[in-house]
C-alpha cells in the first residue's frame, strides 16, 4: 500500500521519531562520505506552482545523495489544474516516475494528487502546511540543544503554514511551543486544536499569546518567517504595518534566554521580520537550518522509495 507525505499531522509520534532518527543517520553518513544508492533506479518529480530554491536544490540533492533522478516541471509546464486537471496530471506522472513532490498554492491540489497518484505523493509546501520544512526545523533543534522533549520554542509572526507544521512538529515531539501573532493573522483554529490532541500524548504544550514579548520570555528557540508570502504581494504594505512589534531583533531577543538560538525557513526580507544583526549573529541557526532540508527530506525519501 503506497504512503504519502502531505502533514505531520498525519504521522504518530513514533513515526515521526523513526523519520528524524534515519534524518540524523543519513546526515552522519553523508558527512563521512558515503554513496549510498538506496534509491538507485528511482526518480521523483518535482512539480512547482511556484519558485523555490531550497525545495528544488534540496530535493534534487537528496534524490542524488541516494543514487536516484530528480526530474523538474515547472510552473508554465503543467499549468496544475489549469491545462490539465489535477487527477489527470496524477495519473500521467504515476506512469512515468517513481514518486511526486509538488509546491503548490492550495492545499487541496496536493490532497487530490495523493488521492489520484498510485506512488508516493510529498507535500513540498502548500497553503496548510509545509512538512518537510516542519522535520527539518526539529531536526536542527535536536542537533542544537541535544534533545526535543520539554524544549521551548516561541515563534513570531504571521499564523501560515510554517507555524501550522511548527505545531504539528512540536506537539509530536513533546516541545513547548509559543505562538504570537497579530489579531486576525493567528494560525488556523483546526490546527491549534489538532496540534493540542497530539500534545496530550506527549507531553507538549501548545500556547498562543499576543504579546511578542512575552511569547520569548524564557524561549530557548526564537523562529520567525516572512511576513508576506508568496500569493499575498498586495496585502505587504498593511502587513509591515500590523506585524512591526513581532520584528526579531536584538531588543526583542533580550528577552528571551541568553544563548536562545533564531531560525528562519528564509527566504528572509531582511529588516522586515528579522534585522541583519540577529541573521548573521552568533546566535542564528538559519544556515544549519536550510541545510537540514536536505537530510529531512531525504529520510523521506528513503522511507517511502526504499525497496
């Protein structure tokens, strides 16, 4: 029976502890020089509804890391659900490749790729939830401070579909995790909720404040990320003027522990969500962090392809 990768929500606690554990294998191995061909023989497609560089890189990598193809198509190539419908689009490439990620606007094209495809569908980012960016960022929490459980992670920012992973990747691994946002921008209320039942079981708690200030007292963690993504140009101008208190800069950063590390998805408009000083400072992740998508979505990868 083929699996699919569209939310960590999806995953139970210890699936999700079985994809980081191959993630940190993966990573020593490919650090040690190995050439593993796992997945020799195998191809991925890649489709995009709209530019990235990590995802395509990354993917495309991972795919190589581990003896396979990766295969781009392009926003004007398919035209998703435009040209062609969604379900045809899933039938044609199930005879061609092996598995398909796809970047797309809305979530529910994704949703109908996974249910039309007969092999593996990845969720390289929609309007829900972006997973593969959600396993990469504990990932690099894990790495950092040695453990996940009881960690306390505050992020700053727009309610989108960073922090709906976010949620999902905290409450799965027992972290504590603080989300401030402006009124009216706060993260779905079926994702709070969800993210709260998976919490239950392990030990996470799921916190929502308004007060940016008060969301990093104590954080070992600060993450923000952009404040007007893709789909959204028309709203920046109101957006930088709703989301300036949740700027993380070296004033806002004071209240959080001394050594709290910072972690942005990027892109990042500088000077907007995050000053230069905290990006390039001592205590950003954001580097280590967009390496990690690599390693994540290759234990992905692995996990769904492996014969």
């Amino acid at each position: 029976m083929k699996r699919d990768f569209l939310s960590l929500a999806d995953l139970s606690p210890e699936q999700a502890w079985t994809l980081l554990e191959r993630a940190v294998s993966l990573k020593q191995e490919w650090r040690e020089g190995g050439s593993p061909t796992r997945l020799a023989g195998r191809t991925l497609a890649m489709v995009f509804q709209k530019p990235s560089l990590r995802t395509r890189v990354s993917f495309e990598m991972a795919m190589r890391h581990e003896g396979g193809h990766a295969l781009y198509i392009g926003p004007d190539e398919i035209q998703l659900g435009k040209r062609e419908s969604v379900p045809d689009v899933a039938r044609v490439l199930s005879r061609y490749v092996d598995a398909i990620m796809a970047r797309v606007f809305a979530h529910e094209d994704v949703v109908q790729l996974a249910r039309y495809a007969s092999v593996p569908v990845i969720n390289g980012l929609s309007d829900y939830s972006h997973p593969c960016q959600g396993l990469a960022d504990v990932l690099t929490v894990y790495e950092k401070l040695g453990r996940l459980q009881g960690a306390r992670l505050a992020y700053l920012g727009d309610g989108n579909n960073v922090l709906h992973s976010l949620l999902f990747a905290g409450a799965l691994f027992g972290m504590h995790i603080v989300a401030s946002t402006p009124e009216g921008y706060e993260p779905l209320p079926e994702v709070v909720r969800r993210a709260g039942e998976i919490a239950q079981t392990t030990g996470a708690t799921i916190t929502m404040v308004r007060d940016p200030q008060r969301a990093v007292g104590g954080a070992e963690v600060v993450y923000t990320d952009t404040w007007t993504s893709m789909g959204q140009e028309a709203e920046a101008h109101i957006r930088r003027q709703v989301f300036t208190a949740y700027q993380v800069n070296e004033a806002l950063l004071a209240h959080a522990l001394p050594d709290a590390g910072v972690m942005h998805c990027l892109p990042a408009h500088r000077g907007e969500e995050i000053t230069d000083e905290v990006a390039d400072g001592p205590n950003s992740w954001l580097f280590d962090q967009a390496e990690n998508r690599l390693h994540a979505q290759k234990a992905v990868l692995v996990d769904l392809l492996e014969r």
